[in-house]
C-alpha cells in the first residue's frame, strides 16, 4: 500500500501502512526481547518445580518436552503487555492534549500505530505456538493429516475448543484475535471508507483489548491463585478506564466535543458510557477487595464457570448490532451531508478535522 502524507501540529508523518511495518521494528524486537525474557523465566520456574500452572496441569512439568507450550504463554503475555501500551496511546492520542504533555500528537500517533501492528503480530503467534503444540501433541488416533486438523479447528476455530475452561478463554482470545484485525487495519484503508466511518468503527477496537484482558486475567492469572500479581494486574485496569473517561469527557476533536446544539441523542449516550465505565472501575475494585474474580484459589477445586460459551455468543450478537447502528448513522449523516451541499440555500459546511 503506498503511503501518504499529511501534516498534523505542524509535522509532515508518512501514514502508509509500509512506512509504519518499517517504523515498528524497533518496537517489534523490544516485543521479542521481552518474549524471550519472559519465556526464560516461566521455563526456569518449570525447571525448578516451582510453577502454578504446572500445579493445574501436572503433565507440563517436563519443561523440554512443552517448551513450545511455554513459548505460546510468553508471547500471550507480551502481547497483553503491547495491547495494553497500544490501549494508553491511543486513548491518550484521542483526548485532548493537556499543556505538560512532552510528546507531539504526530509521536503519539505514530506510536500507537505502530504498537497496534506489533500487537496484532504478538496476538498472532500466540495462537500459532498452540496451534503447533495442539498439533505436535494431541493423541488421539487421528493419522497426521487429521490431527493438523483437529488442532487448526480448536486453536483459530472459534467454539472449536471442546472441552475445560478453553472453551470460553480460547473463544474470548480468538474474537479478540479476529477483532484486531480488521478494526486495527482498517485506518489504511481510510480513504476508501472515509474518515468518519473509519472513525466510527476504530472506536469498537476497546472491546479488543477487555477480550484480550478478560482472555488473560481469568484464564491465565488464574493458575497463578490468589496474591498480588493477579490484584495487580486488576489495578493496572483502573488507568485504562480512566483514560477512557477523559476520552468521553474532552475528546481531542472539536466535532466530538459537546456544545450548545449538540442533539441530544449524542449527550444520552456520552453520558451512558460515561457511567458504564465508573460502574467497571467500582466492579475492579470490588474484585480487588473481595479477592473473587472467577480465577483459582490454591487448594480449593474451582467452581463451575460463571461466563458459558452462548453468553459469549451473546455478547458478541450485541456487539455486532452495534456495529450496525454505527455504520447505519454514520452513512445517513454523510447523506444528509451530501444533500445538504446540494441545496443553494444551504451555507457550506465546516471542513473536517484532521485525524
């Protein structure tokens, strides 16, 4: 795709999706660096018969028969570790810029793209190792051919997975996979979509990032019990939903923010998001508190799961209508748009901001 140019704050970016590939190696060799380090260290942790997680699945103790197990868990982590940087940027990028910020809107823009492309990359590998160990290891008297399979259909198949809590974490994981993708992707093809439906559809990419977490806080925190990591990771969500209040309350672009003669419509619904996300930072200290989040407690056997694949499912169908809706007003507001410029008596409207 060839890049294009445009000036923002003054600054000249390439925004093509070649310019930013090149522009994320550096980001992308950090992201394997720590991959590895983190990999060495849950390698060690086997090795020395220290690991929760082989606490829940004896049979991952041999550390080199399952190492590509473990490489799978590594990059599970940094990719949460990148969705999470990506999240902060981008919410960052589109609220509005306070006086004491040191980075350019033009840096922090291009960071995020380019997390958001390592990211995608991390997410991917992840499920890739799986599906190669599911591969490698399943026994179930398939002959080659039908193992490749069978391992394909429950690690990138979503409600592939049969059985134990992969049922929901893998499901949550591959929506988040799938997600990221068209709507992380979908900014280079901005052109063809027009700004405000690209705009519009960019703003569901958050629900990428609660599947990522929920993926990871419930299904892999979990074999690490109860204790701090688990509580710290709860509260390192706070600051997420916070940005994400700045972000509703003083949005950097000035057709998003609310005046005088703004519909009322736009209000309900600001205000609505506005409270659901003080309700989630109530409900992540609540699991902070009370120490129940779904997750495993050493020595006590787990409940049932609270979360079944049909809610997912569920979910998912609300998730997709909304989507709908959004296409749908934008589509009729760049109808009204056109007509509007059609009419003589009708003055010119104001040109859109730059993104």
């Amino acid at each position: 795709m060839v890049a294009t140019e445009a000036r923002v704050d003054g600054e000249r970016r390439r925004t093509g999706l070649r310019a930013d590939l090149r522009a994320a190696i550096p980001d992308a060799t950090a992201a394997l660096v720590i991959t590895v380090a983190i990999f060495i260290w849950l390698y060690s942790r086997v090795r020395a018969g220290i690991s929760e997680t082989v606490e829940v699945m004896p049979y991952l103790a041999d550390a080199n028969q399952y190492w590509m197990y473990w490489l799978c868990q590594a990059f599970g982590w940094s990719a949460l570790l990148w969705a999470y940087i990506t999240t902060v940027l981008g919410l960052v990028r589109s609220s509005s810029r306070p006086s004491w910020q040191p980075f350019s809107t033009v840096r922090i823009e291009r960071w995020h793209r380019t997390t958001s492309l390592t990211t995608i990359g991390l997410m991917f590998a992840h499920a890739f190792l799986f599906f190669l160990e599911l591969a490698r290891t399943n026994d179930n008297n398939l002959d080659f051919a039908g193992r490749w399979v069978n391992a394909f259909v429950e690690s990138f198949v979503p409600g592939g997975y049969p059985s134990g809590t992969g049922q929901v974490a893998i499901l949550l994981g591959l929506l988040a996979l799938y997600l990221a993708i068209p709507l992380g992707l979908l900014y280079y093809l901005r052109n063809r979509t027009g700004a405000r439906m690209w705009r519009a559809l960019h703003r569901f990419v958050i629900v990428v990032y609660i599947l990522s977490a929920w993926h990871t806080l419930l299904y892999g925190t979990n074999v690490w019990f109860d204790g701090w990591p688990r509580t710290a990771l709860w509260l390192l969500q706070i600051p997420i939903a916070v940005l994400l209040i700045l972000r509703l309350v003083s949005p950097a672009r000035r057709g998003d923010k609310l005046g005088r003669g703004t519909p009322v419509s736009h209000v309900i619904r600001r205000v609505v998001a506005v409270l659901a996300v003080v309700a989630a930072i109530g409900a992540i200290l609540a699991v902070v508190i009370t120490g129940r989040d779904g997750g495993r407690t050493r020595d006590v056997t787990g409940a049932a799961p609270s979360v079944l694949p049909w809610m997912v499912w569920t979910g998912f169908a609300v998730f997709v209508l909304g989507v709908g809706v959004a296409v749908l007003l934008v589509r009729r507001a760049e109808r009204a748009r056109v007509a509007a410029r059609k009419s003589p008596s009708e003055p010119a409207s104001e040109p859109a901001d730059a993104e």
